[in-house]
C-alpha cells in the first residue's frame, strides 16, 4: 500500500474468511496486530485503527447479519492497535492460522489532505 502522503495514516481492514486467528502485520514499520479469535464461513472481522475497534460480524445464510460484537478483548497485549500507514509504501500482510490458505481482506484508508 503506497501512502504518497505526508502524514502517518489509519486503516481499517475487513477479513472475510475463514481463520484459526488474525494477525495482520506491516512489515515496514513492524507493528502488528492479532486477535485471537476464530472466524467461521459466515463471519467478517474488521479491524479499525483509527478507533482501535475490532468488530466481528454474523451473517445468517441468506447475507443478513444477526450479531455484532464488540471484540477489542481478544487483542493481544503486545499488539498495536492504532497501528497506522507509514510514509511510502508499506508491505502488509494478514495471518489466518490456516495451513495453505492466505486471507481474503479489503484494506482501505483515506488520504487526509492539509489546505490553507
């Protein structure tokens, strides 16, 4: 993810698949985050750093949700959960437990522009 700003930057990021856990790590600032909780197939994490919330979503079969919960509890200690967008690129990678399998995530993040 490019960041061709002059500021430090907040993300939120949405996994929509099956996990053991999450950690989601950037590698240009080596800060990470991981919660410790398990996704099932009709379930969504999303991870906000600008409010260092972490919301998990369920959805009955037909898409509808039927339960939020607030799961800022399952962050481990040493995460970093107002972990931001360095400067420049920054290599991001999301950790689901599950041998073989990589993550399936959006990562968005808005460009915060200064005008005087």
């Amino acid at each position: 993810i490019n960041n061709d700003t002059n500021l430090r930057l907040p993300m939120k990021i949405e996994i929509t698949n099956e996990a053991e856990f999450i950690k989601i790590i950037n590698l240009t600032t080596e800060e990470f985050i991981q919660i410790n909780k398990a996704l099932s197939k009709n379930q969504t994490m999303t991870v906000d750093t600008e409010d260092c919330s972490v919301v998990i979503r369920t959805f009955d079969d037909d898409g509808n949700l039927i339960n939020e919960e607030n799961a800022n509890y399952r962050l481990t200690v040493d995460s970093t959960p107002d972990m931001m967008l360095d400067f420049g690129q920054n290599h991001i990678i999301i950790e689901n437990g599950v041998s073989g399998e990589g993550s399936v995530a959006t990562i968005t993040y808005n460009r915060r522009l200064v005008v005087i």
